[in-house]
C-alpha cells in the first residue's frame, strides 16, 4: 500500500497563486482603463495636437528625434524604433547625454518628441533649450500641459490622468503604456498616410521568420522546365512520368495559348484509379480552375493558402499563364513556415 504525503505548504502555495492572479488581472484591468481613457481623449482634446504632429512629421525634411529618461526613455526607444520600420526616419537621443555631446545629432531640419510624464524632468532642459535656441519644433507628450516642457513645446499631446497599476501609485506602469500607445498610433497613421506597403516593410526586415514572410512568389519559385505542365490531351501515362519526375505532387494542364486550366494532384490520381487510368488524357482527369497567386504574392499568403486548402503545391501566373510554381517545402526552407 502506498502513502501519499500532502505537501504541507500546498495550501499556502495555492492562496499565494490566487493572489497572484488577482494582482494580474487587476493590473491588467487597469491598464485596459487607462487605454481606455486616451482612446476618449483622441476623440476630444488630443485629437488636434495628434493631428498637428502627423501632419509636422509629414512634412519634415529631416528625421524623428525621440528624448525622455527612466521609463518614458525606454518607451522612446520602442517608438523611435518603429517610427524607424515602418518608413519615418526616427532614433532616440538619451536626455542626459543629449547635454554632453549628442545635441549634435539633432539638425534644424529635425522634429524632437520628449517624452515626460510629469513634465518637469529635469534632464531634458538641454535639449528643451536647444530646441527653443534653433527652431527645431519640438513636441512633448506629457500628463501635464502647463509644466515647464508643455509651456516651452510647440504642440503639447496632453495625456489624461490614469491610475497606475502598481499599488503605491509609484512605478510607471499605465503611465508607461499609455504613452507607448500613443507613439504607436502615430508610428501606424504616418505609416498609412506615405502609403508604406509591405513590400517597403520588407526593406526594413530583411532578415528572421518577419523577412521570410514578406518575400514574394517570385522570390522563391521554380520556373522553366521545372514547371509540371502538360496539354489537356497528354496521356496519363506521360503525365504521371512527368509528374514523378517534377516532384512537386501536382501537374498543370495548360491549353493551346498555354493558359493554365487545369491541376491534376496525387488526389485526383486516387480518385480515378481504375484499369484504363494510364489510356485517360490530363483533360478528363484534372480539375478545373485550380487555385493560383500571381508573382507578387506575399510567401504568408502562400502559407495561408496552403493551409487552408490542405495542398503542397501551388501555381504562380502571370495573364494567366503559369510563369513558376511554389511548394511547401520552399516555404520551409526560407523560414516562412
């Protein structure tokens, strides 16, 4: 007989890991509310200096300067970042080194975002000044629009009072991620305003599993005589050489103007399995108006059709004749899949 020994702290473990998920969920709570609250803000008092700053950026010859320290400076790092990928020329200037050095970074053509949650931080008085000394526009998002940065800026994205998730009020947490939000939203409008494509996109992401997905059929397909294609009246018995020999499961049939009608697959061969298959023509076997992508399809919708249709190969066309062809197994080697 065994004896099972109870934990004697298991009761204790288990209270604490209920209060760690009423800790989360009250955290998370919060921050839904503070979203919340600059989402009403957008559709009120932020809207126009929102509206000012895209516009400003716009219009500007030069780059993006993102400054704050603490907290509000790494949530300016994330944003000069994505301002950077998505096709608006933006990097970040630490407040503090900003005053030894780096204020060299920032030309009169530039538009300087400073990020201070209260407004009064004191690191960013060299480069609030050197802004006001050279005309660089400069924009603060802040809590508070009459601190000293809300005064000294041009435009002024007042954020709404929220509460913090942390307890005591004190570690930037809401506060934190209200912020990165509104870099966000504005990071994606000037995005779609310079109608930035993912083809751009994929000029900032060249590399990872993010670059393999935005490489196009063009990039990864087989053309020529790797192409599994035979005539609508080719005999199964040299269409199923071919189709062997090809290794891609599939075979398209093509008409006289080499317009692709037709994809015969390892299914179709199952279903009309009979003693005169090898006598039958592509034409009697195949199945008509197969799935296809054109050559700029993005290898993530290849992936997407793949899956959705439960099939390993697919036909790229161009005027709808079949310029290449895309397998599964192409997907794997770039990493999309």
């Amino acid at each position: 007989m065994t004896t099972v020994l109870l934990d004697p702290v298991s009761e204790e473990n288990s209270d604490m890991t209920s209060l760690c998920l009423v800790s989360a969920e009250r955290t998370l709570e919060t921050e839904i509310a503070g979203l919340s609250a600059v989402r009403a803000a957008l559709k009120n008092g932020l809207a126009v200096p929102f509206q000012k700053t895209f516009e400003l950026i716009q219009k500007s010859k030069g780059r993006v300067v993102i400054t704050g320290i603490g907290k509000s400076g790494h949530i300016g790092t994330k944003i000069a970042a994505s301002l950077a990928s998505t096709g608006t020329p933006a990097f970040f200037v630490h407040a503090s080194e900003a005053s030894h050095g780096d204020l060299g970074m920032i030309t009169e053509g530039d538009v300087v975002i400073a990020l201070s949650w209260s407004g009064e931080t004191q690191e960013l008085a060299g480069i609030v000044s050197y802004t006001r000394r050279f005309k660089v526009p400069l924009v603060a998002i802040t809590s508070r629009k009459d601190s000293t940065l809300g005064r000294a800026a041009d435009i002024v994205m007042n954020l709404p009072a929220v509460t913090e998730a942390c307890p005591h009020g004190l570690a930037p947490t809401t506060s934190a991620l209200i912020q990165l939000a509104v870099g966000d939203a504005l990071a994606v409008a000037l995005l779609e305003g310079r109608g930035f494509t993912a083809q751009d996109f994929r000029v900032f992401h060249p590399g990872g599993r993010l670059g393999a997905s935005l490489k196009t059929a063009k990039d990864i397909m087989h053309t020529g005589e790797r192409m599994p294609l035979v005539s609508a009246n080719t005999p199964m018995s040299e269409g199923i050489v071919l189709m062997t020999q090809r290794g891609f499961g599939v075979l398209g049939v093509v008409d006289e103007l080499k317009q692709l009608i037709g994809i015969i697959t390892d299914g179709d061969l199952r279903r009309h399995v009979s003693s005169n298959l090898l006598a039958k023509s592509a034409g009697e076997i195949m199945t008509r108006a197969p799935k296809t992508v054109s050559t700029d399809t993005l290898s993530a919708s290849i992936l997407e059709l793949a899956n959705s249709l439960s099939i390993t190969s697919v036909f790229v066309i161009e005027d709808g004749r079949p310029v290449g062809i895309v397998h599964l197994h192409d997907l794997l080697r770039i990493g999309a899949a």
